[in-house]
C-alpha cells in the first residue's frame, strides 16, 4: 500500500511497507534518532525519535506509515520530551566529553546540541563501568554506551558474526563480547567488521586514530546533525 | 550607591579554565565593567559573597568546603550559573566517581610515582572529600548552564548581555558546546 500521510502539516507520500521515519527522511524532513539506522532492522529502543501520530506518542523508527496518519515532529511538548530522554541517556552512563575521543563527532552530542540541552537535569548515576581495552585495534568505553543496539545488529545482520549482545536490566544492563573470557580480543572481532563502525557514540572506538580531526574542526561543531543526517540517509545522497 | 549589577564568582572542584576563558572576553571587559561590579571573585579577594545578583559557579562539588561556598552563594545570587563542564557534569574531576576514595588517596599521596615524603594530608583546616564528586545542580537549585570546557568567551559575553540587557539570554547552535 502506497499513501500519504501529513507530517507538521505537510503532505508526504510513502511507499509500501515504510517507517514513519523512513517516509519522513525520504521527504527531507529530520526526526531526531540514535537507535535508528537505514539498512538496519529497527530496534526502538532510545524513543528518540517519539512523534506524535493521530494524537499518540510512537517512535517514528518502528511505526509503520498509514495512510492518511497525522504526524506532529515539531512541538514544543515533544523537543522537550526528547531533551529529557537525552539527559537520561546523559545521566545513566558517564559521559565526560572533553575526555572522549569521540567528542565533535558523537551523534548523542549532536542531538543534544540540536535539542539546545545545556544541562543534564538529573541527578547522575555515576554508575561503574568498566573499559575493555584488551584488542589491539579497537577499544570499548563502556561509560559511553547508550545500548542502541547497532553494533549487535551489525555485527549479526552486516557482518555474519555474533560479536555483540546486550545483556541484564536497569543499571546492571551492559554491553557483552561473545568470548570465553568476555573480552573483546578473544572474540572474531575484526577490524574491518561493521559493527566497530556503526558506534554513535565513543564507546566503539578504532585505535591509534584519535585526534586525526581537531576538536572544533569535527562534524557537529559547526553542521546541525539534522543537515548531517538527511545528508547522509535521505534521497539527497547522491 | 551604585546601580552597577553585582556579580561573583568562584571556583570550586574546576581548574579556574572557565575563570581565564571569562577574561578572553579582552577589552569587553571595559564595557563590562561600566554596567557591572564584581564583589566575591578572584579578582577582589572577597572572602564571602554578599547580596549579588549574578553568582557564576566553575567547578563541582568535591568537597565539605565546596558546599559551603555553594549554598553561601545560591543565598546571596538571585541568578545562579553553573559554568562549563565541571559544574554541570562533575566534569574531569568525576572521573575518580568509580575509585574508592581511600585508593585515590594513596595513589595521589603515598604510591604514586615521584611522590616524596608520602603522607595523607589530615590537617584540621582541610576540607573533607566527599566520596564522589557532583555537579552543582545536585546541592543547589541552578538557574542557568553555560556548557563547555571551557565554555567560550563568547558564551560569556552573549550571556552576560542579554541578563543585563533584561533579555532572556539563550545560547545560538555554534556556542553549544560540551568541550
Ligand atoms: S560518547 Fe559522545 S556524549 Fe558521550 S562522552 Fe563521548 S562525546 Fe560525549
Ligand atoms: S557500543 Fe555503541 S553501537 Fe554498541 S550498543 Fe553501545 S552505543 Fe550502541
Ligand atoms: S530512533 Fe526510534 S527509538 Fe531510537
């Protein structure tokens, strides 16, 4: 089934079998996500992307589009929801930015740059976790996981392996290596697998690059992630 | 009586970057300092802050000292601003949130390498460490957070402006920054 469905008002069509987020992106318009990515099943686990259909909150990245659905991307109600969902995600890991290689580039930052977030708002976890620095190509911070998901996915659907798995609940909740010891150099990880390059944060980082692009000279320090987005995942890639 | 709004500043658990990324506002300063006084502050050697009505906060909270500081100054500011990554976060300083205080401790004064005469200080006028170190929104109510670190001069300045100027000051996209 092909459609339309209007989205702040403006009429855009899907194809059969699209997203919320999909026929979103296709027309030119950014919902904001990090557990999304195109090519990859849906996860829907960072509600980042929650839109407001025919009256309800949904993640756009799961919903299927309907025809004739009312989508609401752009209200104040939701930009602050979504600000409070990326404190939360701020809150429950450790994120010290300018200690993070990955800062400038950091999808999660760019969100809360885009969602104008200067505070975390939250009383913080500072919960212990650990780093796996045991590969000698590619380092896990797990401080910086957001459990999105995409490197297990990855690794499953983009790489034929089963490096990755989420593993536990609430605080205990981490990110595990499918190896006899459960670090990261004993598993069939390569360097060239997918899935240590689909991180969106800093917590799957490549060695021996860091500091390549000087800080101040990175993607989100100058380019909203909504431009770097759309660029990147809608029609507009050429 | 001078009309001039009152500002203060301190640091607490920060490393005064945010204080010198301030005085990068250069000779702004002089524009500054025809519309505003400075009471508490490096610069005046005011040992406690009176009646203010911008109080700026670099740092966390590492210590019992520090919460002093804290709370004498949400009494004293009508506007209280947490400045840069340390007093939003905890910043650098709460990378030792994971370490047990005692192992800091010995590591910084007893086992690390090159330090001489190995002792834990325990002076009485010695503030307590707290276990953790916390950003300021955990002790006090804050008004305001100029993210980054440090945050820009021109955060100051854009900032600083618009509350003397009676605006509601926000921040454009290239002056959000967490680092
Ligand atoms: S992963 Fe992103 S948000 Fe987290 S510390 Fe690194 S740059 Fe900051
Ligand atoms: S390591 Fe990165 S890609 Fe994997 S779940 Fe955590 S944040 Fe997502
Ligand atoms: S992008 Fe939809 S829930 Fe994460």
């Amino acid at each position: 089934m092909t459609g339309t469905i209007t989205i702040n008002g403006q009429i855009v069509p899907f194809q059969a079998g699209q997203t919320i987020i999909e026929a979103a992106t296709a027309a030119g318009i950014y919902i904001p996500h990090l557990c999304h990515k195109p090519g990859y099943t849906p996860h829907g686990s960072c509600k980042l992307c929650t839109v407001n259909v025919n009256g309800r909150n949904c993640s756009a990245c799961t919903f299927p589009a309907v025809d004739g659905q009312t989508v609401i991307n752009n209200s104040a109600e939701l930009q602050q929801d979504r600000r409070r969902i990326t404190q939360m995600l701020f809150v429950e890991g450790n994120h010290l930015c300018p200690s993070c290689e990955k800062t400038g580039n950091c999808q999660l930052q760019g969100v809360a740059y885009y969602l104008n977030m200067t505070d975390n708002h939250f009383p913080h976890f500072f919960a212990h976790r650990e780093m796996d620095a045991s590969h000698p190509d590619i380092l896990i911070d797990h401080n910086r996981c957001i459990f999105c998901n995409l490197c297990v996915r990855a690794s499953k659907e983009k790489d034929g392996k089963n490096v990755f798995a989420i593993a536990g609940r609430g605080i205990n909740k981490r990110l595990v290596v499918n190896s006899v010891s459960g670090l990261l150099k004993d598993s069939d990880v390569s360097i060239d697998d997918s899935a240590v390059h689909v991180c969106p944060t800093g917590a799957l980082l490549i060695k021996r690059t860091g500091y390549q692009v000087p800080i101040g000279q990175r993607i989100y320090d100058h380019r909203q992630i909504s431009e770097v987005a759309l660029f990147a995942e809608g029609s507009h890639e050429q | 009586m001078s009309n001039k709004i009152k500002v203060a500043t301190t640091s607490l658990a920060g490393c005064f970057g945010c204080h010198m990324s301030f005085l990068d506002i250069d000779e702004r300063l002089l524009t500054l300092a025809e519309v505003a006084e400075f009471d508490r502050s490096p610069i005046t050697d005011i040992e406690h802050c009176g009646p203010c009505d911008i109080g700026l906060i670099e740092g966390g909270v590492c210590n019992s000292e520090n919460v002093h500081v804290l709370r004498e100054f949400r009494k004293n500011c009508k506007i209280l601003v947490a400045v840069g990554a340390c007093a939003i976060n905890g910043g650098l300083p709460a990378m030792r949130n994971h370490i047990d205080l005692e192992d800091c401790l010995l590591e910084a004064y007893r086992d690390g390498i090159g330090v001489e005469n190995p002792q834990i200080p325990s002076d009485p006028e010695l503030p307590l460490l707290l276990n953790q170190v916390h950003p300021i929104h955990e002790i006090v109510k804050i008004d305001y957070f100029l993210p980054g670190c440090p945050p820009s001069a021109d955060v100051f300045w854009t900032f600083l402006t618009a509350l003397v100027e009676g605006r509601e000051p926000s921040l454009p996209y290239e002056l959000v920054h967490y680092d």
